[in-house]
C-alpha cells in the first residue's frame, strides 16, 4: 500500500537524519549518539557482554509474577462472577486498591519485601491480577443467557455447565485481560527495576544514564521496546490458536 | 436506603473488619510497627497533614506538572488523530512510526529525558506529555475512522470545507472514543507524574513517597499513598462527570 510505504520511508529518513547528525558533529552532544554505534555496542554487549543475563533476569521475574496475576485473577474473576456474595464482600477492597498507581505501591513493598525479587515479582503479580480479574468476572458474568437457558432446558448438571459452557464462554475475555496485563506487567517490570534494583534491563537502563553511557542507554530502551513488541506477538500468536473459534457477538 | 445498605454493607464490612485487624495486630506486636503502622496512626497523620495545610503544597505540584503534561499531550494528540483519521496519506505516513513507538513504556524514556532536560520540570512535563500522547491518538484515530460514512459525505455534498468538517462533525463523532483514550491516559499520566518524581524529583507527592520511605517515617509514607489513590479516584470521576455531560447524547450501538 502506498500510505504505508511512505511511513517506512518516513523512519528510515528519521533514523537516517539521526545518524548523520550526530556523526557530522551538527549536534554535539554526548546524549545523541549515532544509531550505529547504539547498535554496534547492542551486538556488542550481547556478545561479550552479560546482556543476556540481565534480559533473563528481567524476563524470570515478569513470567513468575504474571502467571501467578493472571492465575490469582482468573480464579478470583471466576469467584466474583459466579458467587456474588464474595463479590459484594471484596470488590469495595479491589476497587480502593486499583486506582493505586503501581509506582506508589514500590516503597511500601521495599519496606515490607526488601529490594530483592519477592517485591518485583509481588508487584508484578499485584498489576496483572487487576486486568485479568476484571475481565473475567466480565466474562463469566456475561455469558450468552441462551446458552445457559438450553442448559437448563436439558437438566445439565452445574459442573457440565461450568466447564462447557462458561469457561469457553470466558475465554476470550480472560485472553484480552491477560494481553492487557502483559504489557502492564512489563511496564511494572521494567520501572521497579529502575527504582530498586540491583539488576535487570530497568536497572541497567537507569545505571547507564547514571553513567552517562548514552549509545548503552539508548540500547537498552530498544531492548525494551523489542522484549514488548516479541512478548505481545507472541501473545497474539497463541491467542489466535485458542480461539479460532470466536467472533464477538454484535 | 434497605437496597442500598444490602450491596455496600458485606464490602463495607469486611474493609472494617480488615483494617480493625491490622489494628490490632500491630497492637499486639504481630506486626512490626515500623513496616505497617496501624490504620489509626496513619488517620491521624493524614489528619495532621490537612490541618497544617502541608497537603496543598506537593499536591498542586504533582496535580501542575500532571495537567500541563495532559493539556500538551491531549491537544497534540486529538490534531494529530484527526489528521490521521481523516487523510489515509496522513495515516499511512505516521503509522509506521506510531506503531514502533507505542510498545516503548513511557518509563523507559524518563532516564534520556534526564540526561537531556535534567530533572526540572521540563523533564516531568515532557514524560507526562508523551505517556498521554499515545493512548489519545491511538483512540482518536479509531473514532475518527470510524465515523459513519454517510456523515461526512453528507457534509461533503452540502459544501463544508475540510477544517470546519474536522471540527463539527468528526470530532463529535469520535468524542466517545477520544474520552475513553482520556480516561485511560489521565492514569497512565497520573504513574509517570509519580514515576517521574520518584526517579529524579524535588517536589511532588511521588518525591515524598519514596523520600518518606528512604527515611523511614512510615506513616507519612501510607498517609502520601492514600492522598495519591484518593486523588487518583477523583480524577477518575471527574473524566466520567466530563464524559456524561459531554457525551449524553450517546448510546452505544451495540445492545446484547
């Protein structure tokens, strides 16, 4: 498509202008390395350097904390949506709880937790809970009353209802949930590493601008940037493959 | 009044019971006081905080820096969004663009802009204003897309020129959009304002947070914590306030 040809040029003129004014000294400032020597020290570090342990230091403790928020979420969101008493009981709580921006919730856990991974990964944990939770009491709460009435009709047992009925009837609200969470969780990754941490690429990306490392520090953002694209489309991928099946109902 | 004593009364209960409990646990020494003060001292702080007037001050810092940081990236971001929605050449040339920079967390981009604008409040402005950007742009561009067809050839045909169609027509059309993009970018805003402050600040309620931390007054610390939520709840409230005044003559499509 043309439109989007002239986008792709548009980057690449960017990237180029980059580039070149920074090596011809038009801007001279140690804060604007040239695109090239960003990626030069990228492959470097990757190569010689420990790169590849700080990206699966940040990487363990997001998987850890995510799947444990998504498993807490789910299996709340499917309490809330099927026994409202719970609900009433504990969503006051929730919703006191979710407007906390998560940087605020960091000093508290450092107390509580130290600066070690327990805090990173319960933070972690914390942020993926609230979307998927909520979506899936959406989920579960809004199945198709149709389906339900058929099965009722045909005397199904509550058990048969539950796993044929509204768990796939919940699956794609879990799914958005959990893609929603997948990039919060990164997020929360990356910025506690950056408050309080001793490694990881949050850490790492606030340890270069210490050091005024800027091509190190740019480098780092694109890894970031790369680990969020890779996650999400990974994401997608897997999404696809479970439900082929669904289309939202107008 | 029965009604609605039934539904707020399990969840008020057992947020009583909670906070009754932390009580008295660290009463009873079960929880060291130094990392979970008990609820009635953070009362009490946060009382303090009020009468002395010493909440006003960091507050209308954070609440400053926040709604310069909006207006900035809110207003770029509706032009550039129509734009885009409006003229496929438009969208086609930013898309690309857009889509690379979007994945990129707002937080990640706080150390370079320290590096290039210190840590003034340029730098927090300048994070705030790009964390909002997106989301905004994002949903503009969706609404405005989306925009019935037949509107804007109906427009077309009765004469009216590109610039007044963009902001009589398109605009409204996409303003349930653009809300949701506002409500979800005030929050976003909201954490890099904090974030922000905590990385490289002087000022502001997310400074105080992590400085009462580092100097482990507590108390202090839960008391800025529920300022920060308390204000975080009201911002929500006040965008659906906005939303259902501007929006009240909008019924979504579609109905189950």
């Amino acid at each position: 498509m043309l439109g989007r040809r002239s986008g792709l040029l548009l980057i690449a003129i960017l990237l180029l202008s980059w580039e070149m004014t920074s090596r011809t000294g038009l801007v001279t400032s140690e804060n604007w390395p040239p695109v090239s020597a960003i990626l030069a020290g990228l492959v470097h570090e990757t190569l010689y350097g420990d790169l590849v342990q700080v990206i699966g230091a940040t990487l363990s403790r997001f998987a850890l904390g995510y799947v444990i928020g998504i498993c807490a979420g789910v299996i709340v969101g499917f309490t809330f949506a099927l026994v409202p008493f719970v609900r009433r009981m504990f969503e006051p709580i929730i919703e006191l709880l979710r407007p906390i921006p998560a940087p605020a919730l960091v000093p508290p856990l450092v107390l509580f937790l130290g600066v070690d991974d327990l805090m990173k990964v319960t933070i972690i944990a914390v942020t993926a809970f609230f979307p998927v939770a909520i979506n899936t009491m959406q989920g579960a709460s809004g199945v198709e009353p149709i389906y339900l009435a058929v099965a009722r009709t045909f005397r199904t047992g509550p058990t048969r209802v539950l796993m044929k009925i509204i768990m796939p009837g919940t699956l794609p609200y879990v799914l958005a949930g959990m893609r929603i969470s997948l990039a919060l969780a990164l997020v929360v990754t990356v910025v506690s590493e950056m408050i309080a941490g001793a490694s990881g690429v949050g850490y790492y990306l606030v340890l270069m601008q210490y050091a005024v490392r800027s091509a190190d520090m740019y480098a780092a953002i694109f890894v970031i940037a790369a680990l969020g694209f890779a996650l999400n489309a990974a994401f997608l991928a897997a999404e696809r493959r479970l439900i082929f099946w669904y289309a939202p109902v107008p | 009044m029965g009604r609605w004593l039934a539904k707020v009364a399990p969840g008020g209960i057992v947020l009583v019971l909670l906070l009754w409990g932390i009580e008295e646990a660290v009463d009873a020494g079960l929880v060291k006081r130094s990392l979970m003060p008990a609820p009635t001292d953070i009362g009490r702080i946060l009382w303090e905080l009020f009468v002395d007037g010493q909440v006003a001050g960091p507050l209308a810092e954070t609440l400053a820096r926040l709604g310069i940081g909006f207006a900035i990236g809110a207003t770029l971001a509706v032009i550039m969004g129509l734009a885009m929605g409006y003229w496929p050449r438009v969208y086609g040339l930013f898309e690309p663009l857009i889509e690379l920079l979007r994945p990129i967390p707002k937080a990640a981009l706080v150390p370079p802009l320290v590096l290039f604008l210190g840590v003034g409040d340029a730098m927090k402005i300048t994070s705030i204003a790009l964390a909002v950007f997106f989301p905004v742009l994002i949903n503009t561009v969706q609404g405005a897309r989306g925009v019935d067809p037949v509107l804007i050839d109906t427009a077309r045909t009765l004469g009216v020129r590109p610039l007044p169609l963009l902001r009589k027509i398109i605009l409204p059309a996409s303003a349930p959009f653009v809300f949701a993009g506002i409500r979800l970018s005030i929050a976003l805003g909201l954490i890099l304002a904090v974030i922000s402050e905590m990385i490289a600040g002087t000022g502001g309620v997310g400074f105080l947070i992590i400085d009462m931390q580092r100097a482990f007054r507590v108390r202090q610390m839960y008391a800025w914590i529920v300022i920060l939520a308390v204000v975080g709840y009201l911002l929500n409230l006040l965008i659906l306030a906005a939303e259902r005044r501007f929006l009240f003559w909008y019924q979504a499509t579609e109905r189950t």
